[in-house]
C-alpha cells in the first residue's frame, strides 16, 4: 500500500497532462477531449503558461521539448534556446566595462526560441489547427485570469524599476498605475492582439501546415521581428550595470535562426534508460549523476537518511563541476568520455564520508580543465532588483535568492522560477517541456507586442577557454532541462521541473524515489528535497556557496545532525519548499495501457489531469 500523499497518483487510459498550472493542465486535457494529440496539447498548455506564469515564462522566452512519438527507438529534441546575436561578443561587452553579463535589460537578449519550438512540435508531429491550439492563451490574455500571489509581488519588487526606466512594462503590468491584486482577473490585451494578428496572417496561407509556416515567418521573419529588431536598436534601458544600453539582438538574428531537432543523449541505469537534452543544456549532469550514483546501494538507504542525501548531494556536486568547466555551445564538448563508465566509476572515487567544499572538475580525455570565475556568496554589493532568473526564497517579508532578484514574498508562498508540462495520450506519444525566460521582471516589454525578451545570455562566461563563453551565434549553456524515461525498452516516464540549478536535482530525486525506493509519481514529488548551491549559479551575479546543503524542514533531526557532523553546510528551508516537479507516465497493463500523472503541492499551483 501507498504512503501518504498529498494528491493521489492519476490513473486513467484516454490521456493525462501535468504542468505548473491548473489553467495549463486544463487547456491541454481539452484539446486532448477535442480529438488533438499530446503534441497539441503540450502546446495549447505552453502558450497558457505564457500568460497565467508571466513572471516565470512568456511568448519571448525559451523552450527545450523533449517529444516521444508512439513506438519511437528514442525521442527527440526539438530546441527552444535561442542562440547569442551576431553582435554578442566579449569584446563588445567587456568594451562596456563588464566583466559578467548582465542578468536584466537588453544586452542579454538571445534570439526568442520559445515560439519557433512550439511550432515545429505542432508542424512535425501535431494534429489540431493552430487557431485552436492558440485559442486558450488567447482567451486568458484577452478575457484575463486570477492572478497567483506571485504575479503581484514579483511586480511589486520591480514597480520603480518599471515606472522609472521600464514604461512599456508599467504600461502592461501597473494598470492604472498600481500594482494589481492577488486572484483578481488580470488582462494583456496587447499579447492577444499579437496573436490575433499572427493568426489573421497565417490563415492567409493554404492548410494546416502553411499556417504554421506563415506563422513562422511572421515571427521571425515579419512584424514581430520587426518590432523587436526596431526596439532594440533604439531603445537605451536600465540594467543592473547600473547604466543605459542598447540591445544586440536584431532581427536579422532572429530571421537567420532555424529551430534545431537534434537526438537525444542518454544513459542506462538498471531497467531505464534517461534520455536529455545536449550539452548547450545541464541535461548531461543528470547523467553524470546516475552514472556515478550506480555504486552505491540506494535502494537500500533510506530515503530521507544521511547516507542517500550525502551521496546524492556529493555527485551532484561532481557533475555540475564539470557541466560549469565542460558544457556549452562555444566549443566540443567531449559527451563520450564524460558519460563513459571508466570516468563514472573515477568521479564515484572521489566521493568521501565527508562533505567536499572544494570545486573539483574532472579531467576527460586527459584534458586539464579551464576554471569558470568562482565568486563567494554575498559579495556582490549592487542593486539586484530585476535581475536573472527568480527561484526558490525563504519567506521572509523581503529576500535576495542565488540568482539575484529581490524578492517580496506573499501569503505564505515560496517563489519558483521557470515553467514545466509534461503530455502523454492514448495512442502513446508523450512530451517533455521547460518553458521559462522572457520573465517580466528581467526585460521591459517590447512595445506593441505584449511580452518581453529573453535574458538568457547571462550564462555566457566573459572569459576565454570555456565552452559557455561568449560568442556569437551560440546557445549559452541553459538550465532549462526537461526530462524523459525508458523502461524496458519502451517509452514510459516524461518528467521536469523548474529551478534553476536546482532542476536537474530535483528532478534526480524524482527519479531515484521512483526507481529505487518504490515510490509512486506522487509519493516522489512530495517525499522530502534538497538541494546544493556548492556550483556557481547559472544566473548574475554568478555567486558560488562551497559545502552548502539546503534540506526541508519534514527531514528528521537525526539526518540533519549528522550531514553536519560530515561537514555539510546544512541550512534548513520550509517543510514544503524544494520543487516544482510534475510527471506523465505510460505503462502496460495486460492488454493495455494505463496512463500516470502526478504534480507538486508546493506553493498550491501546480496540477495534474488524468481520465
């Protein structure tokens, strides 16, 4: 029998869809009702997500989709982290007098991958008509919906910034001029126009699949790009540099981009199969992490004991060592020999009985590796209001996070960033997706379109020799990493979450619950978390806290006194506070199938459908 959950575990046959929101998980089980596939629906729910999370998400942000047609050998990638402008150079930046880039205004911008990923899922593999996948988000952004106590807080932190320096933001996100109430129904009428607009373009154009490339084309290529390509050649913004600047990103940037499919990387770990995204992602850090973690006997530790967090958090320290020495677009990155057993088992060497406050990158191909900049939490003495990505914060009545937003907390609530939807149908296709950027709180509303920008290019390294530094026409190294699962050869577990740097560990813990604890997909989104932050964050000011190890507070107190006693830098977080995780599974049953689905109660947003 089960434990105690906060939800149950959704079983049906017809079709299941989780996500970060109940409006999301809503819009895709009713095209999933309406006869559309997976495909569709994961797309009706992203676009949703772009307005109802618009402080985690939005039409301008990013999109890594892991999509699993039925009976496919593996699944693919289709790639919505947008590349670096043709402008993006070190020189160009540091010229600037900048030695990381900033995490807000328009100097960050890469080309806005969110929309380009989201259409080719439905060109590829999709089924439903584009005006019907569109039609929910347009309905939310016209009609308006309640907001979650995030949305106002996260607008009542950036309120001078956007009446001072950001008036296209204050002129969506202070109606009237004041910042709007929690659960009352809040409206962009100026992003449904947009979408009205690409939809009156696109239907111009003969069938299905013509509509989807009219609307491409009017993305990219025609009055959205325009409109972003005039803005960010005019326009002088505030950033957290603390002066105005021009934008890189030009339209040509955007009309030059062709949305990648890529395969998939993988690892094998017992009767699974892990499939992630490439390394211009910190997908390969979960793979490290299993590989290195097949050592050990996890199936007989407890799961909420110091033996299983001590390991587990000491291999996550290994891989994200190497995913900030290793990892990105700039330059090859040598995935074979990072994966392979040999190297597992020489990381796996490394892991002592004590907590490792040291960085310790490997060594691939015998190959020294080059050292990111490693600054200490708490240096940093600038203003943060606007900046980088918003995760997880302690609820106090005002906070700074990692990533360097300043936070105001409401009601009780913790703060998470980014977005996650995971589909799968009747006929078994299932998709895997981590919308997030275009947060806005971190760029200002390009006028006449609704959303803003993604700032994603803070990831790049102002320094030479590492395969995330700064170049042009490259993806910088995202967070962004949705997750997907075999078992016994056949397509079985999507997964995800957002977070930050704290992604691939959740989602780690999700999967060793349920592989080798036993748990079902509830019991392992609510059995209690952690996280480390020993890795620099991928996020301005880039600050590094060697040794730390935060824990919710449901861990018992026998756990927590004894990681400290092996050195760990143990801070406790709110019993319900680590996580956004949600999942989508698919397996036989006799002569047929089941489908799963599962979300997380933390923060009383994320939701799970099933039937």
């Amino acid at each position: 029998m089960p434990g105690f959950t906060t939800r149950p575990e959704l079983r049906g046959t017809f079709g299941a869809v989780a996500s970060t929101h109940w409006l999301a998980s809503a819009a895709g089980m009713g095209v999933l009702e309406r006869g559309g596939n997976a495909f569709d629906a994961a797309a009706a729910a992203g676009f949703v997500l772009q307005v109802v999370e618009p402080h985690l998400n939005g039409p301008g942000g990013d999109a890594p989709i892991i999509a699993c047609p039925a009976g496919a050998e593996e699944p693919v990638v289709i790639c919505g982290q947008g590349p670096s402008p043709a402008a993006a150079t070190m020189e160009r930046l540091r010229g600037l007098g900048l030695d990381l880039v900033p995490g807000s205004g328009l100097l960050p911008a890469c080309v806005p991958g969110a929309f380009g990923a989201w259409m080719t899922l439905l060109l590829e593999h999709g089924t439903a008509p584009l005006r019907e996948v569109l039609a929910p988000a347009i309905f939310y952004a016209r009609e308006g919906h309640p907001l979650v106590p995030r949305i106002p807080a996260a607008i009542a932190s950036v309120r001078e910034l956007f009446e001072t320096h950001w008036p296209s933001s204050a002129e969506i996100y202070l109606p009237g001029g004041r910042v709007p109430e929690s659960e009352r129904l809040f409206r962009n009428p100026a992003l449904a126009e947009t979408y009205e607009r690409l939809l009156a373009d696109a239907e111009t154009a003969g069938g299905r699949e013509g509509q989807i490339r009219r609307a491409l084309d009017h993305w990219y290529r025609g009055p959205v790009a325009e409109a972003v390509d005039r803005y960010y050649r005019e326009a002088e913004v505030w950033d957290v540099s603390g002066r105005r600047n021009r934008g890189l990103l030009t339209g040509q940037d955007m009309a030059a981009w062709k949305v990648p499919v890529e395969r998939p990387i993988h690892a094998d770990h017992g009767r699974f199969r892990v499939f992630k995204c490439g390394a211009w992602s910190q997908g390969p850090s979960f793979l490290q992490a299993i590989n290195i973690l097949s050592g050990f006997d996890l199936a007989r530790m407890d799961p909420v004991g110091p033996d299983f967090v001590h390991v587990v958090a000491e291999a996550i320290k290994l891989a994200f060592a190497d995913r900030d020495c290793w990892y990105g677009d700039s330059a090859p990155v040598p995935l074979e020999a990072l994966l392979s057993a040999d190297y597992a088992a020489a990381r796996r060497a490394l892991i002592g009985e004590q907590a490792s406050h040291e960085f310790r990158p490997g060594s691939p191909e015998g190959r020294a590796p080059v050292m990111p900049p490693l600054s200490p939490a708490g240096t940093l003495k600038e203003p943060r209001v606007g900046t980088g990505e918003p995760t997880v914060a302690r609820e106090d009545a005002r906070a700074t996070d990692r990533a360097g937003e300043a936070l105001i907390t409401a009601g009780g609530t913790h703060r998470g960033d980014t977005c996650h939807v995971d589909v799968v149908d009747r006929w078994g296709n299932m998709v895997a997706a981590t919308p997030s950027g275009g947060w806005l709180q971190s760029s200002p509303v390009v006028p006449g379109l609704g959303f803003s920008i993604t700032v994603r290019g803070q990831m790049f390294w102002l320094k030479e020799g590492l395969a995330s530094s700064m170049a042009p026409g490259v993806r910088p190294r995202t967070t962004l990493t949705p997750s997907f699962a075999y078992r016994d050869g056949k397509p079985y577990l999507a997964f995800g979450t957002p977070g930050g740097d704290q992604q691939e560990q959740w989602s780690l813990l999700l999967f060793l619950h349920h592989a080798h604890h036993g748990m079902n997909l509830q019991e392992a989104i609510d059995a209690p978390a952690f996280h480390t932050d020993h890795a620099p964050s991928s996020f301005w000011p880039r600050e590094t806290a060697h040794g730390t190890l935060t824990l919710e507070g449901r861990f018992p107190a026998a756990t927590v006194e004894e990681l400290r006693r092996r050195g760990h830098g143990v801070t406790l977080g709110d019993d319900w506070s680590e996580g956004r995780l949600s999942a989508c599974a698919r397996e036989a049953d006799g002569e047929g199938h089941v489908v799963k689905a599962a979300a997380n109660p933390r923060g009383m947003q994320g939701y799970a459908v099933a039937r």
